[in-house]
C-alpha cells in the first residue's frame, strides 16, 4: 500500500472508462490506517471538464448541464482550474463507499462552514494520490440513460413555475408517529 508523509502532494482523480474525469491536488494532512487525510486552500491546481470551468466563469447552467451527457459518451475535455475561495479537508477511509468533507471560510479565521458527505468508489491508491469515482447506481443510470437521465422523462429541461405559490409545510409536519 502506498503510504504518504504529511505535507506531500497526493493527488484525487476521479476516474471513469479508464479515463480521469477530474484531479484534484492535495496536500496530506495524515496517512493513517483510519484514513487519509487530504487538505487544500484556495491555489490548489485541479483538472476538471471543461463544461464545469464554462459554468463557473459565466453562470449558464446549459453548460453544467452538458457534463452527464458527455460522462455518458465517454466524451469530455478537461481544462485547468483553480481551487478558490474556500480551504477543503477531506477525509477518505479505506474501503469505504464515502469520504468526509469539510469546507472553511479562507476570510473568516478559517471557520468551518459546512461538512458534506461524498458517496464514492472506496480508493484505490496509486503512486500519486488515489483513484474513485462519485456514484454508485448513478453511473449505471448515466450509461442506461435511465431514471432522470432518460430523455423522454425531460428532467434536464424541467422549471420551476414562477406564477405558481411556494410549497408549505402542512399542518402537523412535526409531529412523528
């Protein structure tokens, strides 16, 4: 098993087909059998598609939209990319179908925001970091093109409807039992 030092760079690539999807570099915060744990600030290089990177600069959710079709066919691009405004802890136990994340506000003395929990492929150690993949029965939908990704149920098209009245919480809503 490969074993990092802390302070190394080891690097998260999410692959898919035999083909990264992303790289996320990371600087080892501690190599334990418990977990690996990954830190990185705003400056972290990342590889990402290149249909994220167009969503990010300009806003226009089309272009997000287009990255599962493109997972699906086995046809996207990357481009680099630039972690910012947020330092991100990650932490990845073995064999395991989730890692652990932390997220904290670089302006604010480093407070901790928001935890977020991650369902992916246990890792797979390699030389320079370790190898998963975001999914589970997700990826199988994708390939199907099934569930909301099936192009005759029209989710990727769907709106919220501005002249209808918000949804309330009914009546007794905390009330168990």
């Amino acid at each position: 098993m490969q074993e990092f030092q802390p302070d190394e760079t080891a690097v998260r690539r999410d692959v898919f087909r035999r083909k990264v999807w992303s790289a996320h570099a990371f600087r080892v915060v501690e190599d334990t059998p418990e977990a690996l744990v990954l830190g990185c600030g705003p400056g972290a290089e990342l590889a990402v598609p290149t249909t994220w990177i167009e969503w990010l600069r300009t806003g226009d959710a089309s272009a997000r939209q287009r990255a599962l079709p493109n997972l699906a066919d086995g046809n996207w691009q990357l481009g680099r990319w630039t972690w910012r405004d947020t330092a991100h802890l990650q932490w990845v136990p073995p064999d395991t179908w989730f890692s652990v994340n932390a997220f904290y506000d670089v302006t604010d003395d480093q407070r901790l925001t928001h935890w977020y929990v991650n369902f992916q492929r246990p890792m797979c150690r390699t030389p320079i970091g370790f190898d998963t993949f975001d999914l589970d029965e997700a990826l199988a939908m994708i390939r199907a093109g099934s569930g909301p990704f099936a192009a005759d149920r029209n989710l990727l098209n769907w709106r919220s409807d501005p002249h209808r009245p918000a949804p309330a919480l009914p009546a007794g809503v905390l009330t168990v039992g």
